[in-house]
C-alpha cells in the first residue's frame, strides 16, 4: 500500500521530515511496516499530481505480507509549517487556499472520503498564530470528508521540534494502517479521535497533541482573502538595498535577494515579486528612484526592503550616506518618494555603544514620513547579543509581509513581532 507524503516547508524542517519518513518506507527500514511505498510531494504539486481525483475511488485490493488485508481507504500524511502572521509556506500556499473553499463542482461534495490522513503542524510558541497552518490543513481535511487517523501534532521549534517529531513519527504509520483498513472504517466514522486514539503512542507525544476542534479558527480563517491577494503578481521587483560598514548589513540583503531568486527558478513557486534588485542605498537615484516614484496600478505598491548598518558616532556608513542625506533633506518632503511604496527596515547595531541602530531607525522615521507604508516595525538586530537571534526570523517572512502589504486594500497593519522564517538558504 502507498502512503503520499506532503509538505509545506519554509525552512526546510517540514521538507526535511516528510523526506525522511519517504525514505524510510522505500528503503524497506521498517519492516513491520503496512505501507510499501511512499511518494513525497509539495502540497503545491496536488494539482499537476491529480491527488484529488486519484483519492477519488476507494483503493485496490492490497495484501500484507501474503496475507489479504483489505484498506478501504488511502493513506496521507501532511508536514506543514506556519509562516509570517499565520500563513502557510509559500510552497503550500495554493494547496492551503483550495482547501480552504468549497469543493470545486469537478470533485465530489466529500473529496477526502476515501483518505485516512494524520498532520503533524511544525512552529514556534514565541510567534502568535502557533501551528495555524497544521491546524487550518487537519480541520479542512477532516471537513471534506477525510478520516482522521489521529489528532494533528504540533512541533514547538522554542522547546525542541524533536520532542514531538520522534514519537510521532514512530506512532504514525500504525495509526494510519488501522484508519485505512476495513475493520476500522465503521469506528471511525463516528468519531475519529477515539477509534484510532493516541493510547498507544509514547508518552510525550500524548502531551503534545492537540485537537483541531479545539482551536481558535478566526485569525487562521482571516488569512483567506491575503492568501488569495498574494496570488496576483507585482508590476515590479523588489528592492532590497543595504548600508553596510563591516560587510553584515551587505551579507544579509544580498542573502534575502539571492535566495528569492532561487525560489523564481522553481516552476512550482507562486511569487508576488516577478524579479529583484539588490544594491547599495547610495544607488537609489540610479536603480529605484524613477520606478518608487511612479504609481503601479491596481493600488498596489512597489516594495523595498532595507537593510543598515550604524557606525562611529551613530552615522550611516558611507555607501548609505547620500540616501540618508537625502532622506533628511526639507525639500523631499514636498515630493513625497515613498507614497507608492511599503517598506520595511532591519537596522544592525551594537548595544555596547552609546546610540543603538540609529541609521536604520532614520531611515524608518523618514520613510514613513515620506509616504511610505511601513510594512512592520522596525527591527533591530544586536551584535553584542548575536545578529541571528533578531536577523533570522525577519529575513525569514518579511518578503511574505511585505508582499500582502503591498497588494491592494488587505494588509496587514501595525506592530508585528517578527515570526518563524519563510524563506531557506539556498
């Protein structure tokens, strides 16, 4: 019997598991194992995969070692991360956003009917929205029609994925061969939970569960109108500029663009921003100005990323300086640059010295004093602490944020504390 394996994955973790479990199963490493096989798969490929219509029909008649057993139904196991204020990764996006509607008139009313699924939900507790996108998948999955093989586990990145991956992953598999098989279908077509229960699972994986039923659906459900903005495409690049003394502010900008354009490369990769243009800020008037200045269309917005450094006695380093200077300049107020841009500003800084990160706070005062929207509060990053603890879950998500913010009337407005990364280095 098959098992599909789908993951959405930021990181890589998600992608990282559902390969391993894959692994495992085609290389016969568990041999008391029901299923034979297993294909693994982006949630984004369903549809190039025909998943929907292959789950359509009960499966063929299996056996299990010589001996007929028969499965009435398919087997899935889904990975998925939680991105940005809630989202989905950008390689779950379009799986995430079809569930999220009604089935399509080419699908039954009950498409999952003939699925046993199990979903294990990876994030972070120190980031609101924890595990929503696990948590939407299990509930969406369990409403058109699918058989629940156990309730949706959720990894917590703070405390150690590991402690809720390994004994889910050692219980799964058997979980899921009794929510397929015969015996079991009239069980749990009452109740999922309690004909397949987690009793028989370790001991910290039962402290781990959390019951789809159980949570709180609105944030999550909010998300569908932004997930179906991002969809479009922009007229125009992002702009990642940066202000760098010591070669970090430079390292990081020129990461966020070179990783993005690997993502462009992927086919299967839906992108708000059509290209990039990564430069130093004293460029802007020869690379950005003349686009930032014109309106796109659609009330849309151009986005710009940017990233700087603080040197001597609080200055901006010196290819920043000419931007800085004009950014402070009385005249450009009149002019308004950034009314048709959303932007968002990580400043790099050392506590150890008097004035903090205070280019890049200037910088996003000015910005937003000259029309811009600011797509989230600035960031500040401290060497004295380590850059990581701040640079990572920014660069991981303010591409997403910065796209929803830029696309037409839903946005995401105020104060966001930055959350789990959604871009991976290449």
């Amino acid at each position: 019997m098959n098992l599909t394996i789908l993951y959405g994955s930021a990181t890589g973790n998600a992608e990282h598991i559902a390969k391993d479990l894959g692994e495992s199963i085609n290389e016969h490493k568990l041999p008391s194992c029901a299923f034979t096989s297993a294909t693994v798969l982006e949630m984004d490929q369903f549809k190039r995969k025909k998943l929907f219509e292959s789950w359509s029909s009960p499966p063929p008649s299996s056996s299990d070692g010589g001996n007929a057993k028969k499965y009435t139904k398919h087997a899935l196991v889904a990975v998925c991360s939680t991105t940005g204020n809630g989202d989905a990764p950008e390689n779950a996006g379009r799986f995430v956003r079809f569930i999220k509607r009604k089935p399509p008139a080419t699908l039954s009313a009950a498409p999952m009917e003939h699925v046993a699924y199990a979903v294990l939900g990876l994030g972070d507790t120190n980031y609101d929205q924890f595990c929503a996108s696990g948590n939407l998948i299990d509930r969406k999955l369990k409403e058109w029609g699918g058989t629940r093989a156990m309730p949706v586990a959720c990894a917590d990145e703070a405390t150690g994925l590991e402690a809720t991956v390994e004994p889910w992953v050692e219980g799964v598999l058997g979980k899921l061969e009794i929510a397929c098989s015969a015996a079991s279908s009239e069980e749990t077509k009452g109740d999922d939970d309690a004909a397949v229960d987690a009793t028989t699972l370790p001991k910290q994986l039962d402290e781990k569960l959390v019951v789809a039923e159980k949570e709180t659906t609105t944030p999550v459900a909010s998300k569908e109108v932004i997930a179906q903005e991002i969809a479009k495409e922009s007229t125009t690049p992002l702009y990642v500029l940066y202000g760098s003394a010591t070669g970090n502010a430079e390292h990081i900008a020129k990461e966020v663009a070179a990783t993005y354009e690997l993502y462009l490369k992927n086919p299967s990769f839906i992108g708000y921003f059509p290209s990039v243009i990564c430069c130093e800020l004293n460029e802007y008037k020869k690379k950005c100005l003349s686009q930032w200045e014109t309106e796109p269309p659609l009330s849309t917005k151009h986005g710009v990323v940017i990233v700087c450094s603080t040197t001597g006695n609080a200055d901006a380093p010196e290819n920043s300086d000419r931007f800085v200077r004009w950014l402070k300049r009385k005249s450009t107020d009149a002019t308004q640059p950034f009314k048709h841009c959303a932007y968002a500003v990580l400043a790099l800084g050392d506590t150890n010295y008097d004035v903090f990160c205070a280019t890049g706070k200037v910088i996003d005062k000015r910005m937003k004093e000259l029309g811009g929207t600011r797509c989230c509060t600035v960031a500040l990053a401290d060497e004295a602490t380590g850059l990581e603890e701040v640079v990572d879950p920014w660069t991981g998500s303010i591409i997403q944020k910065l796209a929803v913010e830029c696309n037409g009337s839903t946005r995401i407005q105020g104060t966001v504390t930055p959350p789990p990364p959604t871009v991976a280095a290449p």
